[in-house]
C-alpha cells in the first residue's frame, strides 16, 4: 500500500454512480492530485469541531469524511448523537475546550456551582462526580444555564483539598497544562470547567457500499493549479476549487492528465449541478423587507422570554 502524506481529499469521484476515486489537494506540491481507485474506505474522524467549544484540536474533526460521503450520495445517521465530555477549560480563550481530564474526578475532584453547592448531590447522590460522562455533563450543563455558573461560565473543579504530593504525582499532565494555559495552581486554586463537544457517535451509514468494477491501479494524476493559492493556515476555505472537483468524474476516465485554469473551465460552461442528487437547492424568495419583519418579531419574543425568565428567576430568590 502507498501513502499519500500532505494530501487532503475533497471529494470522492463517480461516474455512472459508482465510485472510481478521490481528489485531493496535494500541500507540498501545491496542485490537485486525483487517486483512481476500486473502493474507498472513509477513515476521516468525527465532527465535534463543527461546535464552537469542542475538545478537538482547532485542525481537526470538522467533518469532513461526513461530508465527503454526504456528497458523494451517502446516506447520514444519528448526526445529532455528539458526546459531550463534562469537563474542558473555559478560559483563556486559547484553551477553551481543552480537556480536563476525569482522571481529576477520579482522584477525588468535587465540582461545586458559583454558590460552593456541590450540586451533583441533588442529580446523582450515590455516584456524585464519578457518574458517566452524560450525566455529569448535563448537570454541569443545568448549573450553568440555570445561572450558577462561574464568571467564565463554568463550574469550580476543585482538587485542593488533596495533599499537593498526590496531585503533582497522579496528575502532573494537568497541573502543568493549567500552570501554563491559566496560570492556575491546582493544587491550590480551583480549576474552572465546562462541558465541551468531544467525541461523534453518528456519522455515514455503512450499509452503502462504495465498490466499482473497474481494475485497480495506482495511477496518479497531477492537475497544476497555477492560479490558486493553496494556504496552509486555511486549507477549508478551499471554495475555488469546487469547480473542479465537479468536473474530474466526467474526464477522470478518458485523460491522463490535463491543464487547465479556472478561467477556461468557466469559458467552457460546464454544467456545475450539485453531485448529490438529494442535497436540496434551498431558494430564499423573500424580500429583505419580510425578512426584517421576521427578525423584528423574533427579537420581540426573545425580549419577551428574557423578560419572562428575570420574573421568574427573580421568584426563586425571594425567601
Ligand atoms: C482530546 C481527545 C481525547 C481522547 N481520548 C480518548 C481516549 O482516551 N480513549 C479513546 O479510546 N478515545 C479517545 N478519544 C477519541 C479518539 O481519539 C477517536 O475516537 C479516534 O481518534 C477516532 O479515530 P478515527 O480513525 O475514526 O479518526 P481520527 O483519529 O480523527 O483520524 C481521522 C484522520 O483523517 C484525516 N482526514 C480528515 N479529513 C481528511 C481529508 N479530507 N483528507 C485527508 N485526510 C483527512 C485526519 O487528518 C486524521 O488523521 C479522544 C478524542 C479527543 C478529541
């Protein structure tokens, strides 16, 4: 098997609704690279970035697999299905989501509100903070949306109350990471945490096959590209190039390789419909008039329940 490093597929090639390959972008060459192949097995990850507090690094997991089979016609399950891990850093901004580890609770970290309750004993009395990931998260989750959450919007983990030994000995990993992200000393100050989007249990349903009848071969197809930048920083703002990936199918069986620049292939009129076949064109009709109208209302009700909400949280705190 050869490996492609420094490629990055963005889109799975049909024709005649059979799979016969990938396009890619090649970074270090700078140009696209078409593989040719029997099958292809989707290996790429989950979708958890898609949230804007997720554990994931900022690179990676936004989905892109999904899409690629979404594309491609690939039917999507259970995309709601995320997990969410109970406890990521909540500031400063570079760090937030990152995790902190359960082994924190595991070690005997409690978790306290912005009143010092430790409130998982009204969710879960017998297990407190060792319960399953879902169940602590969501308990965070109502501390914080009910408006006891931290200054950050978080909750206080705290393992201070530990012998600083045990802490540097059985969590060195994340005394360091909060000395250098927060500058906050566990073991003497508390960490702050929220629940952050961390691992994606939905995805394409694998009862599609992706096969063709064709032979295998390792032929590879450069596609020089002289006039798009390819940036590194950002390789999803990659909108020129969906021109092209809509056109290889047609061509990728009957050339070898071809140049061509954007400009020609425009010239060319090419039929750019979307490639799956269920994806649907949604046309806004509505005038910018009606759609204020719309958002006035909308901003209407929202006052309205914020409104509400104040009355009400206001009644709980009256003795
Ligand atoms: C912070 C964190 C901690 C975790 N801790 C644990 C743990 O302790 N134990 C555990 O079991 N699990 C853990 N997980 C979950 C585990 O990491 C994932 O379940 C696992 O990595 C998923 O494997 P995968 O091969 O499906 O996807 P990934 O490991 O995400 O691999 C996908 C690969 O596809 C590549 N890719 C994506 N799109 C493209 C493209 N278009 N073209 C080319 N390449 C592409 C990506 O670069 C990546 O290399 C953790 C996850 C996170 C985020």
């Amino acid at each position: 098997m050869k490996f492609a490093d420094d490629v990055f597929i963005t889109r799975i090639l049909k024709k005649n609704g059979k799979v016969i390959g990938a396009l890619g972008i090649d970074f270090k060459k700078k140009g696209s690279v078409v593989f040719q192949s029997k099958c292809i097995i989707l290996a790429g990850g989950g979708y958890s970035r898609v949230y804007s507090v997720s554990s994931s690094r900022d690179f990676e997991n936004y989905g892109e697999g999904v899409a690629l089979a979404y594309d491609a016609g690939a039917e999507l399950a259970d995309m709601e299905m995320v997990q969410f891990h109970p406890s990521g850093m909540v500031w400063p901004k570079k760090a937030i989501g990152i995790l902190a580890t359960e082994a924190i609770r595991g070690e005997g970290g409690m978790l306290f509100n912005v009143n010092n309750d430790r409130f998982l004993e009204l969710y879960d009395p017998e297990r407190m903070e060792l319960g399953p990931r879902d169940e602590v998260a969501r308990a965070i989750y109502n501390e914080i949306a009910s408006g006891r959450g931290t200054k950050h919007g978080g909750v206080w983990l705290d393992v201070t109350h530990l012998p600083r030994e045990r802490v540097l000995k059985r969590l060195p990993k994340m005394h360091q990471q909060f000395k250098e992200l927060a500058g906050v000393d566990i073991t003497k100050e508390r960490m702050e945490v929220a629940p952050t989007a961390h691992y994606s249990m939905g995805g394409v349903k694998t009862d599609l096959l992706f096969f063709t009848k064709g032979e295998p071969t390792e032929q590879i197809w450069y596609y020089d590209l002289s006039d798009i930048k390819v940036t590194k920083k950002k390789p999803l703002t990659l909108d020129k190039f969906d021109e092209f990936f809509r056109l290889l199918p047609e061509r990728a069986d009957s050339e070898r390789s071809w140049t061509e620049t954007i400009e020609q292939i425009k010239a060319k009129n090419y039929d750019l419909k979307a490639v799956n076949p269920n994806r649907k064109e949604v046309k806004d009709e509505r005038t910018p008039a009606e759609v204020l109208d719309i958002i006035e209302a909308k901003g209407k009700e929202v006052a309205e329940a914020i409104a509400r909400l104040r009355e009400l949280i206001g009644n709980q705190r009256a003795p």
